[in-house]
C-alpha cells in the first residue's frame, strides 16, 4: 500500500518548529533567514503557477522551478551569487529533510539536491593597515562620555575580530578582566569561543564599566546607544563611517574606502597573519569553522609579499633565449 503524501504545510512548519529550533538547535538568525527564503520562494511559485500560496503542492517544487526562482532573485531583485547561494542552501535542507520525513518524495528531492551552488567571484580581502587603523581610533573624543564608548566599541571590533551581531550581544559577564583577560563570545550556529585580551583593553573595559557604573556579572548589553537601548547594527556602521571620513582629513587612502565592521575583522586577521600568527590560532579566534576560509587571507598575504619582492631590483638575469623546436604532436600522442 501506497502511503500518503504529507501535506506541503505540515512539512515547511515541522522544517522550522522541529528540525530547525528543536533538533538543529538553529540561531534566530539562520532560523530568519530561512525564513525570509520560503516567503520569496511561495510568493514566486504562486504568481508563476497562477494560484493561491495555499493552493501550492509539493510538486510544484520542481528543479526547474527552483532554478527559475534562484534566476529572479539575481535578475529582478538584484542579488549577489552568494545571496543566491544562501537561498539555495537553505532550500537544498529543506529538502534534505523532507527525504527522511516522505519517502514517496525522495525523487522529486534528490532531483533538487543536484542544483548546485553558483560559483562566485573571488573575494578581494578589504583590511586596514596599522596607519589606517590608528588614524580611525583617533577619531573619538574621550574626553567625553560618548567618545569613550565609541573608542572602546572600535577597540573591542578590532582586538577580538569579532562579528558585530557578535559585539552588539556582547554583555559584561562574558568578559574576564583580572589576570590573564578574556572575553567569551557566542558566534555562528552558537559556537562559543573564548578570545584572550590585550591589556590595555580590558583596562578599557573596567574603566566604562566604573563609569556606567556596572558589574562585572551584569548580563545586560554592554554598549548602548544615546537613548540608552542596545546598540544595534546600524548603529555601529554609523559610527564607524563617521570616524573614517573624521580620519580620511589626515589618511587620504580612508576617502574612498568602504569601512564595515568586518573590515576589522579582516584587519586583525591579516595582521595576526603578517605576524606569524599560525592559521589554526586564528581559525580559533575568529570563529570560523574551516582552515579553508583564511585561504583568503594567505592569498592577500602572499600578494602583498609579491610586490614587495618586484620593486627591489635583482641581480638574476634570464640569459641568451633558447631555441627550441615544435615537438611532432602525431608522435607524441602516439608514444602515449
């Protein structure tokens, strides 16, 4: 006997309620942006199939359909490869799920399990140097209360490389600030990692805590904005473009910069590289969860090293040009 086929709402709601929040134990951030995917995609099937989103079956998630869906989100909505990218991978575990959930649509899901993922342009690693950095923490004025807070933001983006969902959570429990100081942060999936402290940061820290008049076991947002609600995302790119084009007066190359809170992140990366640091080290401070992704880095790092070796002038020279003939390639081939 034939089971039957379980609806098409019962599945995406047990995707999310079960699979994602109970079993995975997903983030709220992986758990939205999946989200905001299923919308897109149940509006686009709808208009394209001419019916009610309610009206929609599994069936209508054809292969090709998921690819027509995936060509509007670059076409239409004007979305990078890698956004395309994170659409398709959360659709491609939905389906995943599925294979285990409704046996009788594990054709229709394998089929879009094959789609692959779109290969993006290389990534150009934007960092800034010690001058451009320094030139930036000049910018507050700490001699006020809000310039303090605004140095001690940019100082913690930097010395812990820290994400800034991951700098805007952070509260002053997760910090230890004695001997030896460290901060815990939660990242990506929920993974914890502990990230030692220069000095000087932590004594940053103890100041604005004394100052705020805060505890060290406090569990509330450690930065907050001028109407004393947690600092928000949009808070902190604000800030940070203010103090670049504060500093661009004196650094001309800030001018044209784009200057996000990941370019601090990229900056304490290549510069723990620059320093010998090894790669799993950094791995581990920034929170990633493969070797494979500071390849970026090593490649900037290697660039970098390149140039420095062509503007030296170097005694090696090529010598006399060797003539060689052109190989009979019928003979070659079969010599194979």
């Amino acid at each position: 006997m034939i089971e039957p086929r379980i609806r098409l709402a019962e599945l995406v709601t047990t995707f999310f309620t079960r699979h994602l929040a109970a079993e995975l134990n997903a983030s709220p951030h992986t758990i939205i942006s999946y989200r905001d995917t299923f919308r897109f995609l149940l509006r686009h099937l709808a208009e394209s199939t001419r019916r009610k989103v309610s009206q929609l079956t599994f069936d209508d998630f054809t292969p090709e359909a998921i690819l027509a869906f995936l060509d509007n989100l670059e076409r239409q909505r004007r979305n990078c490869t890698a956004t395309r990218n994170a659409r398709l991978a959360a659709i491609r575990s939905f389906f995943s799920y599925v294979v285990d959930r409704d046996p009788a649509a594990a054709v229709l899901a394998q089929r879009v399990l094959s789609i692959p993922f779109k290969k993006a342009p290389g990534r150009i690693v934007g960092y800034l140097n010690e001058q451009e950095l320094r030139a930036i923490l000049c910018g507050p004025d700490r001699a006020t209360p809000r310039g303090r807070r605004d140095y001690l933001l940019l100082a913690l983006l930097y010395d812990t490389g820290a994400r800034v969902q991951e700098l805007v959570n952070l509260c002053p429990s997760d910090f230890r600030l004695d001997r030896l100081p460290l901060v815990r942060i939660f990242g990506k999936g929920r993974k914890e990692r502990i990230v030692p402290l220069m000095p000087a940061t932590a004594k940053l820290i103890r100041n604005y805590l004394e100052e705020t008049n805060r505890l060290d076991g406090d569990t509330t947002p450690l930065l907050h904005n001028y109407r004393g609600n947690k600092m928000n995302r949009s808070g902190v790119r604000f800030l940070i473009d203010k103090y670049r084009q504060h500093a661009a007066a004196q650094t001309p190359t800030l001018k044209t910069r784009t200057v996000s809170p990941h370019t601090f992140r990229h900056a304490k990366a290549m510069h723990l590289l620059q320093a010998g640091v090894h790669p799993v080290t950094i791995k581990d401070i920034l929170g990633h969860a493969h070797l494979k992704t500071l390849e970026v880095y090593v490649q900037a790092d290697l660039e970098m090293k390149r140039h420095a070796l062509s503007s030296a002038k170097s005694p090696i020279e090529l010598g006399p040009a060797i003539h060689r003939t052109e190989p009979d390639l019928l003979h070659w081939l079969e010599q194979l």
